[in-house]
C-alpha cells in the first residue's frame, strides 16, 4: 500500500472533481478503480478525510504488487508498470486537486477578498515552495500580494515557530510609520523601503489588512494622476457619459485619457463590472481592431450590436469601421 498523505499535503480536494473522474462515495470515503497493463494489473486509490492511499493489485492472484512501492526494485518491466501507476495518481492530484497551502481563517478570508473585489487567485510559481504564493495585477503583472508560510525567527522574533504572513506594498515615505515590529514587519524577501509583511494570526483585524491590500493594489497600477482602484473606475464611467451618439472610442484611447497607456486591460475589466449599462454606456467601447466584445457585459455581443445600430452606427461581421466612427 502506498501512503498519499504527502502528496495531497497543502492540496484542496474538490469532491465533485472526484466523482466526475469516476470516483465512488461511500460514507465520505472516495474510491477510485481503473485497469493498466491491458487488465492485468487493478489500481485503487482510496481518499477520505483522515487518509489517502493507493494499491496496484495483480489481479492474476489477487494480490498486491508490492514491487512498484519498493525503491531498490528495478527493471524494465517494474519502471513501466510503476510510471503507469504513478501517471494515474498524478492524473488525479492535477484534476481533482488544486494548491492550498494556507489553512488559517484570516488568510482564506484574505484570498476569498480579493477574488470577489479583483477576480485575482494566487499564483504558486514556484513548483518547489507550494507554501509561497502570490497575487498579480492583471494589467500590467505586477505583484501587489504575497502569501508566505516562514518562520517566525525570519521576522527577527526568537521563536521557530511557523506562521503564515502577507506582503504588500507601501508608500515608501510612510514605512516608517507603520512598521512596529510587533504587527507589521518591514517586507521579508522584498525591497524593505517599499513593502511590509503582517502576521496572519489575527493581531491585525481582516478589515484593517483588506484595507491595506487594497492600497497595495493601487500602488501597483501605477498610473501618473496616482488614482485608487475605486476611482479609477469611477473616471472611466464617467468619460463613457462624454462619448458623443453616433461615436466609438477603444479601451486604449480610455487608458491614455486615464494617464497610462498600459491600463488598457484593466479598462476592460472595469466595464466588465459597470454598475448601470444605462447610466455608462460601456457598449460604445470596442478593441483597437473594432471589434464587438464576446463577452459584453449586458447580454453579450448582439446586443452590442443592437445599441450601436440604434445610434446610428454600422456593424458589419460585428465589426465597426473606426476611420468612420472612432471619438477623436
């Protein structure tokens, strides 16, 4: 029998992958049969709550083939019949599991936040550390999160105890002021002038660190009138209500009319979550090619279509000729 535990260690099941991939539920104990070696060999694999394991059966006897689960056995024949195996429990790991190293009630607060406000997941780059993670901004991938599992001792506190913490950026003229060694440490891993690192242990309260990441976010943008998220959306919407009848502009010409021709990506994610289609005429926004958006956000690309005909403009194979309509 072959011990699972550690290689769904910091893994998160998804249940319904399992039975999708052909798992069966018994008592909240999953079990997963499949055949290799043209049926001559059975895999098991057996999931629940308290333990993970697998078992290659030979199914000539009936017995365990215990062969593939010893290191020193060696072979051509017990190398092939061992990737076979061990193919499938990766197989399963990739598309029944996803990365979840992080355990504490603040940092699955913290990752659940920033999914609803900016759609952003962690990204774990790094195959050999699953319990370091980090958060990009989809305009420009700059980072403006890191979640990390250290030891405390790594924050200058005598103690090897392992915690986990976020870092985050910070005006570097108020660093300073915020770092107290107790709460808030200067950046660990990162440049200390312009980024801190908070202890997930709820010494900082979750609205507080939400507050700071929200900072953080707005400093990785980056654009020259030092706008916030919030009211860069704002001023996008309220350049749509400028937009003559009968005119198209493009996410680009918004992002330069914000201060940053990079915003560009960004510009389509703040029409993606415009509050009132009435109010911001986000339909009057196309690509640099002029074409109609796949996934516009008020019912998709005909009706698109529909609101442009209805002021005037032409669609042709949901396409708008911009040398003719394009707002200069």
């Amino acid at each position: 029998m072959r011990n699972l535990d550690n290689k769904f260690r910091n893994r998160i099941i998804n249940n319904e992958e399992l039975l999708k991939y052909g798992f069966k539920k018994k008592n909240e104990i999953y079990t997963y049969k499949t055949y290799i070696n043209n049926k001559q060999f059975e895999i098991n694999i057996v999931i629940s709550e308290t333990r993970k394991y697998s078992k290659l059966i030979d199914l000539e006897n009936g017995m365990e083939f215990a062969l593939v689960d010893i290191e020193n056995a060696t072979g051509q024949f017990i190398g092939e019949l061992r990737k076979k195996y061990e193919d499938i429990i990766e197989d399963v790991i990739v598309k029944c599991t996803s990365k979840g190293a992080f355990k504490s009630n603040q940092a699955k607060e913290i990752i659940e936040y920033i999914k609803q406000k900016y759609d952003d997941k962690l990204e774990y780059l790094w195959e050999k550390f699953d319990d370091n993670a980090i958060w990009r901004n989809k305009q420009n991938s700059k980072w403006y999160g890191i979640l990390l599992i250290i030891s405390e001792s790594k924050l200058g506190i005598e103690s090897d105890k392992t915690i986990e913490v976020i870092d985050l950026r910070y005006p570097r003229e108020k660093i300073e002021d915020i770092v107290d060694n107790k709460q808030v440490f200067p950046g660990y891993h990162m440049n200390k002038k312009t980024w801190i690192t908070i202890k997930l242990d709820n010494s900082l309260n979750t609205e507080r660190i939400c507050n700071l990441i929200d900072n953080s976010y707005n400093l990785s943008i980056g654009n020259k009138f030092n706008l916030t998220g919030d009211n860069l959306s704002q001023k996008v919407y309220d350049y749509l209500i400028t937009i003559p009848k009968g005119k198209v502009v493009t996410y680009k010409q918004i992002a330069e009319y914000i201060g940053n021709k990079g915003l560009a990506r960004v510009i389509g994610n703040i029409l993606h979550k415009n509050p009132d289609g009435d109010k911001y005429p986000c339909y009057k926004v196309l690509n640099s090619k002029g074409e109609l958006a796949e996934a516009f956000v008020f019912g998709g690309k005909e009706v698109q279509k529909r609101r442009l005909e209805e002021d005037g403009i032409k669609v042709i194979n949901n396409k708008v000729d911009l040398s003719i309509y394009q707002w200069k």
